[in-house]
C-alpha cells in the first residue's frame, strides 16, 4: 500500500496553495505520518489573501491584519499536526538561487457550480497564477532541494476542487519533482475516484484541533460519533472533515 510506503520513508514534503489546504486537504494523513516517526515538511504557495472570513468575531479583518491572521493560523495548524519544518513558495528555502524573495498571491476564485470553483476573472498581476509557471516550478524545486524528502505530495489534476491556484500547484508540481528526482502522490479528488484510500478516522481529534486553528476560514462541528465531525464555511456550507485519504502515483 501506498501509505505503508510512506511511512517507510524518512521525510515527506507536501505542497498545497493556501494556509488550512494543509489540514483540510491531507491534515489526516501528516497525522498518521508523523505519529509513525516520518518527517512531514510543508511548502504553501499563498498566504490565502482572499479567503473568506466566516461570521463572527474575525469578520472585519481586512489588508495586512487579515494576512498576519492567517500566518499566525497557519503557524498554530502546523504545530498541531506535527509538521517538522514550512516555507511559503517564493521565500528562502523555496526560492531559485540568485532571485530576490517575492509574494505569490491568492488568485482567488468563484463557484460554477456546487463543489467546484473556477478562475475569479480578477486575479491581479501578483497572483499565483499569473506567475511564469517555469519560476514557480524553479521555487519548488530550490524547496525540494533543501528538505530532501523521500517523496512529494500535492493535488490531483482537478486540484480538489477546482480552485486555480489548487490546480497551478499540481501544474508545478509535477515537473519539479521530476528535475529533483524524487517522486510525487497525488491526492485523489474524487472521493469514489481511483487510487489507495486509507481510512485514517483515527486521527480526527487532531485534525479537529488543527482545524479550529483556522477559525477564520472554518467553524468546526463535532458529532457525537468520535470518527466524525464537520466544518462550516464563510458561505454556510458544511463539509465532513476528510479523514478518509486517496492517493495515486
């Protein structure tokens, strides 16, 4: 099995694009890795400046305290899954030698339809996506480089849920991690799509408390079944708590 190969390994980096894709995407699967002794690093493309703020006492955060509020969640969903060491894209470690640091920015995004999110229509010139990809892919691999993991893992072609900077990632992903020589995973959108799945219930209680790290983009719902608990986003939707992971080469 894939997992059983992963937690063969030493160190395993993921890559997602925004603060909470760490938790809600794979915040499971860092878990049961981390608890088995592997190293779980973290490379996150954005600082996620376009996220929705739920309702509630975070609802005015605008500009400079909104990105701080979200690094500092980032920071705290980290700790909790056990995640050794992070870098966001474009910053040292996770920056081509010889280039000055820079910003990638939240690309945004808008519903075509329930479930899948496509390109807002007014991303700006500093935004992840509208990046040369060739020096992204250079960023990725400057962070392969430093943390030397056994493996990478990131998003599917379908990017989870459609979300365009979920959907650069993979873009990018894929070619680094062939220039590094190491291989990737794939985290399969699709829950009835093809691939390994692991049922990692187990390890709900600290996805829950790396979740409620996040309390800007997400209120969390536990259920009186300890293998379950839910979470509300901005727009009201409530979506289970992924503890059931699917992963392809």
């Amino acid at each position: 099995m894939l997992l059983d190969d992963l937690a063969g390994a030493a160190r395993v980096l993921f890559v997602h694009a925004h603060p909470d894709d760490e938790t809600l995407q794979t915040g499971a699967l860092i878990a049961e890795l981390t608890a088995r002794g592997v190293r779980c690093d973290l490379v996150t493309a954005t600082r996620g400046e376009r996220g929705e703020i739920v309702p509630g006492p975070l609802s005015g955060l605008t500009g400079d305290a909104f990105v701080a509020r979200r690094e500092t969640e980032l920071a705290g969903a980290v700790a909790a899954l056990g995640i050794t060491e992070r870098a966001y894209l474009g910053e040292p470690p996770a920056r081509a030698a010889g280039q000055p640091p820079r910003r990638y920015a939240d690309s945004g995004m808008r519903w075509i339809r329930e479930g899948l999110a496509g390109p807002s229509g007014d991303a700006g010139p500093d935004s992840f996506t509208a990046a040369d990809p060739a020096e992204e892919v250079a960023d990725l691999v400057a962070a392969i480089e430093y943390f030397r993991p056994d493996a990478l893992i990131s998003y599917d072609d379908d990017g989870s849920y459609g979300h365009p900077d979920h959907v650069r990632v993979h873009e990018i992903s894929g070619p680094a991690a062939a220039r590094a020589g190491v291989p990737v995973l794939w985290v399969v959108s699709d829950p009835a799509g093809a691939g390994e799945w692991s049922d990692l219930a187990h390890r709900l209680p600290t996805v829950v408390a790396a979740a409620r790290c996040h309390a800007s983009q997400v209120s969390v719902v536990e259920s009186a079944d300890p293998r379950a608990a839910e979470v509300i986003h901005s727009g009201g939707q409530r979506t289970p708590l992924a503890t059931r992971i699917g992963l392809r080469r």
